[in-house]
C-alpha cells in the first residue's frame, strides 16, 4: 500500500511516523517533506500544494491513499480534484474546508445552528465596521474572513487600537483579499483548549484534549506564532464536558454542514474558549492542528493506517479506537528571529542524543546539507516525549531537548505547565 502525504511541517512528520508504524507497512510518499520524513519515506519535490500538482505525483505514484497536511491545499481543493480522478482522500473538500478558510461562513454555520461561540456581526466595508464597533465594550476582537497564517485576529484593549486596525485590515489592505470583510466579536475570558475529531462524515472519534501554546516567550508573553509547543492531557476536559462539546458543538456542526451540502470529513479541530459559562468555540481548522498532532499521534495507540482508511472509505463505525496512557508534550524548537523572517541554514546537533533520551524529535523546517541537518524555516523542530503524569512528560520532554542546538534557537521554557494545577 502506498499512502502519499501532502505537507512539509512538524504534522507531516509526525503523521508519517505514526503510519509507519502500521502493521500494514504502508510505503510512505511526502510532498515535499522534510529532512525528518526523508528518513521515514521518501520525500517528493513538488511545484506546489495546488490541485493539479497534487494530483500529478499521486497519479505518477500510482498511490492508495492521500493525506493532506495544512489548510492551504484544503481551501484550494486539492481534495476534490484528488476524488474526480479516483483517488482514495481523507480530507475535506474545498465546500466543507469553508469551515476554516472563511471565519463569516463558520460564525454563520454556529449562529444558524445554534453552537456557542461569542456574539459577533460581520461587516463588509469599514464604515460598517466603524459603527459595528459601537456594538461591542473592549476589549473587542477583530478577525479577518479569509486565512491568514495566524496573522488575521486583533484582539483590541481600545476602541481606537480596533480602529486603527479596521483601517489596515479593510482600506489598506494589510492581509490583501483575506481582510476585505471581518467578524467583530466579543471577548472572552477563559483558558483555551484544542479538541479535535477524525470524522467521516458521520461517526466522530474524539482525540484527547490538548493546549497550544501561541506566543514565542513564556508566560505566553510576545507576538503569536504558528505553535510554540503543546500537550494532551486527559485532565484538561472531565468527562462531563468533554460529552457536552461533542453533543452541543460536534454533533451540530457536522449535521450543519451536512445539510450546507458540504458534509466534512477528515480531521476538525475545535478551538474553544472555556468561560465561566461553560464552552464556546473561538474557530473551526478543517484539519489536525500543529504542534498538537505530534502529540496525539504519539499518544495514538492503534493502528493510524486503519483509521486514515476507514475515515476516508467512510466506514469509520468499524473501528475501535485505543489510547496510551498519561500526557505527552511536545517542545518547538524555533530559529533566531521567528515569528520575523526566521535566520535558516544553520546546522542542528543533538538529534540522535535527544531521541536516545525516548523522545521523538519531529522536523519541522529542516533540509539536508551535505551530512549535516540544517534549518529551513521559523518552526525547526519539536521534541515530544509522553509520562505518566504531566510532570513526568514535561521532564521528559525537556531532558531530550536539552541536547539540541542550532544557532540562535528559541524555544520557551513553560509548555505544558499550565496543566500543572491539575496534577
Ligand atoms: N472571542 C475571543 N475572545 C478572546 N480571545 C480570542 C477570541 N477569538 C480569538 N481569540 C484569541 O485569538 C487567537 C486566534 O484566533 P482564532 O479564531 O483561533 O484565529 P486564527 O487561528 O485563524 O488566527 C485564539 O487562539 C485566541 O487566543
Ligand atoms: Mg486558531
């Protein structure tokens, strides 16, 4: 069986490591890769994520299965162009990936549909967003409609801060077409959780809950990145509430898009703000969210091979799903500069020793040069280690990284301790 992977990053690698481990001994393809899925599978050079791109090299590859990573390739219907021509996808089409590419659509999905997520109107031009902003006390948060790689929320202390940024967004254009209309919302108060499911349209299989950490220094200090680090951890939703989400947000959201014409199938990242007043979604991702895959896949204890079929032949009833016990963290390793444009190219040691420790070190913005592996991109690495206990992941996690080291590294100090309180 040849499973073909489309993406570059830390989730890429993490999703190809977990498959490799299958019973079924996929061959592994990755479009384009890294430097760490090069030595899993074999990495193929790729134009672009576009449709037809995509569908050359899986064609070319004869493959069994497509998987596809991030969220560009998503909106741009990679995964439809894939299906026209016969091809196996677990990946949502371009009409359910909505869900993430236009933050209108997925406000409008929970209105219609009755899911919490915070009050909000949606304006087309700055005028009408000038008045919207009337409407709303601050802090206020701002969001553009189209992606944005992380860059499209404003979350404004002033009423003039949120003009300010009404004005870049809608007549400068700071984000191009994606800012052209907005969604003004109110702000909640509450700690933050990522709770993703692996669907096929129909029947939901739940991840365990998990925390990003946005911002690149500790105390979730400085501007936000694409993932500084994260962990899963059972605690982080009881039981209770996990059933709530799955009842009063999961379930309406798939019958929602369903009945939109657009069912959803793949992986949907539910990103929640958990308020005194109980759950409320701040966004839908049309897939698994990076670093929080490196640590659910690790924390994955079936087979990922037979799961990526069933939710792609829609037979995902058929499955029994099993997890490892006890947290996993993962540490991302960041290059001089990041979230700016990242200083690349530099050599990277301590791999081989960090992994000796029992962590995995997933690539992210790697390459190979010569013998060495060097840096490619912002995100470089992330070191993922699981425990027993959450203290125990986190030693564990950070003991691996102790060993890596390019220069001008970043990486923060605290992911995973927000947990603590419940150890
Ligand atoms: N209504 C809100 N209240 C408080 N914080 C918010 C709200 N919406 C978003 N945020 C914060 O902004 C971050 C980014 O917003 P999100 O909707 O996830 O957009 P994106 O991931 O596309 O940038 C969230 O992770 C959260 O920390
Ligand atoms: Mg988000």
């Amino acid at each position: 069986m040849k499973i073909l992977i489309v993406g570059s990053g830390g989730r890429e690698h993490a999703i190809a490591w977990k498959l490799s481990q299958s019973r079924h001994h996929p061959e592994i393809l990755i479009a384009p890769g890294n430097a760490g899925t090069a030595s899993i599978g074999r990495n193929l050079p790729i134009a672009a994520l576009s449709p037809d791109a995509v569908t050359a090299v899986a064609r070319e590859h004869a493959v069994d299965l497509v998987i596809i990573g991030p969220e560009l390739p998503l909106v741009e219907g990679v995964a439809d162009t894939l299906r026209e021509n016969g091809f196996l996808v677990l990946a949502p089409s371009a009409a359910a990936a909505r869900i993430e590419g236009s933050k209108i659509f997925s406000k409008r999905l929970m209105e219609k549909t009755g899911i919490p997520t915070a009050r909000f109107s949606v304006a087309e031009t700055a005028v009408e967003a000038l008045r919207v902003l009337e409407d709303f006390p601050v802090p206020v948060v701002l969001k553009a409609d189209g992606l944005a790689a992380g860059k499209g929320v404003v979350i404004a202390h002033t009423l003039e801060e949120a003009r300010t940024a009404v004005l870049d967004l809608m007549e400068a254009k700071a984000l191009g077409d994606a800012g052209t209309r907005v969604v003004i919302e109110e702000f909640l108060v509450g700690e933050e959780v990522s709770f993703i499911i692996l669907t096929d349209g129909v029947t939901v299989i739940p991840f365990p809950p998990a925390q990003d950490h946005k911002a690149i220094f500790d105390d979730d200090r400085g501007p936000n990145t694409g993932g500084m680090g994260a962990y899963s951890d059972s605690r982080i939703l009881s039981p209770a509430m996990q059933a709530q989400i799955l009842r009063d947000v999961v379930e309406p959201t798939l019958r929602g898009m369903e009945a939109d014409g657009a069912p959803f199938t793949g992986f949907l990242f539910v990103g929640l703000m958990i308020t005194a007043d109980g759950p409320r979604v701040l966004e839908f991702n049309a897939r698994l969210g990076d670093p929080e895959a490196q640590v659910l896949l690790m924390a994955l204890d079936s087979d990922l091979v037979d799961l990526c079929l069933a939710a792609a032949r829609r037979q995902l009833a058929d499955v029994e799903v099993s997890w490892k016990s006890g947290p996993t963290v993962c540490i991302v390793h960041a290059a001089a500069n990041y979230p700016g444009r990242p200083l690349v190219g530099q050599r990277i040691e301590g791999i081989r020793e960090a992994e000796s420790e029992g962590a995995i070190v997933f690539h992210a913005g790697t390459g190979v040069s010569g013998s060495d592996i060097v840096s490619t991109g912002g995100r470089v690495l992330g070191v993922t280690a699981s425990g027993e206990s959450l203290p125990q992941a986190i030693e564990a996690a950070y003991r691996a990284s102790a060993h890596i080291h390019f220069e001008g590294m970043q990486r923060r100090s605290d992911i995973g301790t927000k947990g603590l309180k419940r150890w």
